[in-house]
C-alpha cells in the first residue's frame, strides 16, 4: 500500500512538473498568494476587496447560466424571464442569487472604497490603484443599471426612457449619444440589444481587466499598513518603511491573513443566498408599454437616491445638477490622491474626511429612504375614495357641478390635492383660479406642461369646459382671480391712444 501511495505521489509531482515547464504559472500565483504582508493587516477591515471580487465571479457564473435561457428581443425578453421563473428549475433561484448578488456587491464595493479612504490608503505609492478602484465602481454601477434594462418591464422601459432624456441633456453630443445608446430615436429592439451587449460583454470584460490590473497593484506595492496616528506618508521615506516593516513583522497572506477574507467571503455568498431564497428575484413587473403614462417606475435599490433627487429638485436646476454634480464628484474621486498623495492617515487626525462621509452616508440613506415610498408620487385611489368636499360644491352652477364629476372622473385628484386630500404629484387646486387665468388653465389641461400630461385627447369640448368652469371657482378664501397683465397692460395703452383721423372723421359723420 505504501509503495502504491509513493507512485501515485510521483505522478502527480511528475504531472505538476510538466504543467509547470509549460505554463510557468504555478510557482508564480503560490509566490503571489504567500505574499508578505505587515501582520497588523490581518484584520477584518481588509476583508472587503477579496469579498467584492467573489461576488464578481458569482455574477460571472450566473450570468453565463442566465444568458443560455434569456433572449436579447424587445418581444420576448419579459416571457424569457417568466419562463425562467415559472418552467425552470430553480431557474427563479438563478435570476435571484444574480439580482441580489448584483446588489451586495454594489453595497461591499461602496463599503471598500470608504474604507480605504478613511485608512488613506490612496496616499502614496498607491495613486493608481484607487483610480482605477473608481473605474471598477463606476463600472459595477453601469452593471447594474444594464441588469435592470435587461428584464425590459414597466419599470426597466421608463428607468430607461430617464436615462436616455438625462443623457440628451449633454451639450452638443447628447442627441448623438442617445442616438447610439438606443440604437435609434426610440426604445426598441435595437436598444436591448445594444444593452444585452453591454451588460454581458463590454461591462463584464472590462471589470475582469481592472480587478486584475487592480490586484495587480495590490501585489506590487503591498498592502496597506494600518494606519497609527502621527504616521505621516512622505514619498521620500514611505516604501523604505513599508519594507522595513513587512520585513519586522511579515506574515504570508496565505494563509495567516487570507483565512479572515476567505470566512468574511463565504459569509457573504450565504447572505446572497439567504435572500436570494427568502425574497426572491426583482420582477419582472408589467410587460413595457410606453402608452402607460399614468406609472411610477422605480430603479432598482443602488439608485434609489438619484430617483428621489430629481424628484425634489425644481426644474429650472435639473439639468445644471445632472451635468455638473456628477462630473465634479467623479473628477474630485480621480484627483483625490494626486492631490493629496503624503501626510496624516488615521481617520483621527482627518476629522474633514470622516465628516465627508459621514455627510454623504446621511445623504445618500435620507433619499434612498425617500425613494422607497415616494412622498410625492401620485396617490392613485384619490379620485376613487375622496369626494369633492362639500363647501366647494355650494352655490354651483350645474355647469360648475359637472366640471366637479369631471375632476373626479379623470382622476385629477391622484396628482392634485383639494382641502388637503389627494396627490402631491401637482399644486394644491384650493387657489388654481387666483394664481392662473382661464386660458392659462385651459392651455395647461389640454397641453400640459412640467409634470402633467397632456389631456387634449383625453376630454371633450363640453368637458373641457365644464372642468375649466369648476376649476375657476376655486380661488381660496376671498382672493381675487387671477389676470393676464400682459392684456390689461395693452386695453389701457388703447383706451389712452389719441383717436386716429378715421375715428374723428367717423364721429363727424352724421
């Protein structure tokens, strides 16, 4: 037995030899694996790079199942997925673990770049590898966004039409952008496509790039240290240290390090697991249909925040925040350590780092918590379960009485509020007669404008009118109705005119 074991043995030293000679990989990945590292790095704080990049894979392996069953076509993307939910086995497990995968490593990799700022870890010599950490996050956002197109429903159709009317915003080259982006002037076949090869191919191949050129970085200049206050980072004597340190007190990362990223890694694929399980996959919601006006699309949970956000700014400064703040954020993360490459790590003595994110954080779970239940979204039973109140249907002309069945019957009230029920989607309608005129309200009924849809095709004349009529009556209390200056302006410039020769001659005329 023992001379059986001591061949078997040699074979496989044989077999290790030759792959060896050949491929010359072997020695060097055991090489980079055992890696000294400064023993103080052995903490559960480092634990989330090697996390992120498992959940990578994990998407990886997912999305190659996904794409053997889902089909990249405007008409049968949406029964694609149903079918993998309802005629595959454990096919809904499959969309699951890779929604709720997608979204844990959204949150771990947000988690490791906080992390590394707080530890200052994009100080010198480690400059590029935090830029191109940014391009990695930037990236699994982009993952992310192109998941949801791909279950093409209710949801996925408008998210996108917003992205695509975001997009066109760009100076000189947003037409030509959404252009390219859809495949065409509108979302179609062409656009999922486009999106399918983006989220499959393009995105995935270049985050593969830069983990790797990113671990890479890690391997070349260490990780690291834990930051000690009054430990400054100076370029002169900074990797002299490091070395001098790893050479002190150096561990191999495998395995006296590794074993903690490796427990933190596995608790995480159970977490997605968990929920992947307990909750199930996202969607997909109602089939697209662009004719659905009256909806309320939601982003999936990473970008809740931006939903919110434009939901609250005012109109006049949504383009300017949509172009700017972005760039200036991106450009700020880029430029972080060429600008601030030595000096203090230790969170302690940065207290303008730790209130940075300790704002952002607040900021970002403030909107993101107002994204999930929409304040201002319409309420969609008001027309239904409130009626016109009393006081507003006293001393009513039929005519006025009817606009007031109109209201409801349109379900103006799931936008518009009337003596504080109903939507906050639009204006309160208490006072619409003393802030707008008659033909400012009917202009703003059958054309829309802002936030409302048009209802030119929606009401006829004598509801129109009706509506209009019930609408003027409402003017608050005692406040005088609204008036175009613009025309009382030009009736007195004409009642002071001088009379014309033709008008004196008229009056002279018998």
């Amino acid at each position: 037995m023992g001379r059986l074991n001591e061949s078997k043995t040699s074979r496989g030293l044989k077999a290790y030899a030759w792959l060896e000679h050949r491929l010359g990989l072997i020695k060097p990945l055991t090489e980079a694996a055992e890696h000294p590292t400064p023993s103080n790095n052995a903490s559960w704080w480092y634990v989330f790079g090697s996390a992120a990049t498992v959940l990578l894979m994990l998407q990886v392996v997912t999305g190659i199942l996904l794409a053997l069953v889902y089909s990249p076509s405007a008409s049968e993307a949406w029964t694609s997925l149903n079918f993998l939910n309802h005629n595959v086995a454990l096919g809904w497990y499959l969309r699951a673990l890779h929604g709720w995968g997608s979204d844990f490593m959204i949150a771990i990799v947000l988690i490791h770049m906080v992390q590394v700022f707080l530890f200052g870890s994009y100080k010198f010599p480690r400059e590029l590898t935090w830029i191109v950490g940014v391009v990695l996050l930037l990236l699994t956002l982009g993952m992310a966004f192109t998941g949801q197109v791909m279950r093409f429903d209710q949801d996925a159709y408008w998210g996108l039409g917003i992205g695509a009317s975001i997009s066109s915003r760009i100076p000189v080259i947003g037409a030509q952008l959404v252009h390219m982006v859809l495949g065409g002037p509108i979302i179609g076949g062409a656009t999922l496509s486009r999106f399918f090869t983006l989220h499959v191919f393009v995105i995935p191949g270049l985050l593969l790039a830069g983990v790797g050129v990113h671990v890479f970085m890690v391997l070349r200049h260490g990780v690291s240290d834990w930051p000690m206050p009054g430990r400054l980072v100076r370029k002169a004597t900074y990797e002299r240290e490091y070395h001098e340190l790893t050479e002190k007190t150096g561990i191999p990362f495998v395995p006296d390090a590794a074993w903690k990223d490796a427990v933190f890694a596995a608790a995480i694929i159970f977490a997605v697991m968990a929920c992947a399980f307990f909750f199930g996959p996202f969607g997909p919601g109602g089939q697209p249909d662009p004719t659905i006006i009256q909806t309320a699309p939601k982003p999936d949970f990473a970008f809740l925040w931006i939903y919110a956000v434009l939901a609250f700014l005012p109109p006049g400064l949504e383009t300017p925040v949509l172009l700017v703040a972005p760039v200036l954020g991106i450009a700020a993360m880029l430029l972080l350590p060429l600008i601030a490459s030595e000096g203090e790590r230790h969170w302690a003595r940065r207290p303008v780092a730790v209130l940075m994110v300790s704002v952002i954080a607040v900021t970002l779970g403030i909107f993101t918590r107002l994204g999930t239940y929409t304040p201002w979204s319409p309420i969609m039973n008001a027309w239904s379960s409130d009626a016109v109140p009393v006081k507003y249907m006293h001393d009513r002309t039929p005519l006025e009485r009817e606009g007031a069945l109109v209201l409801q019957d349109k379900q103006c009230r799931s936008c518009h509020s009337l003596d504080g029920h109903g939507g906050l989607r639009g204006p309160e309608l208490d006072s619409v007669a003393s802030r707008m005129t008659e033909d400012q309200i009917v202009r703003q009924v059958l054309q829309g404008g802002g936030n409302m849809p048009a209802y030119g095709n929606a009401l006829n004349p004598s509801e129109t009118k009706a509506l209009v009529s019930f609408l003027m009556t409402l003017r608050g209390d005692g406040l005088q109705p609204a008036i175009d200056a613009s025309r009382q302006l030009t009736h007195t410039a004409q009642s002071d005119a001088p009379a014309s020769p033709t008008h004196v001659n008229a009056g002279l005329k018998p």
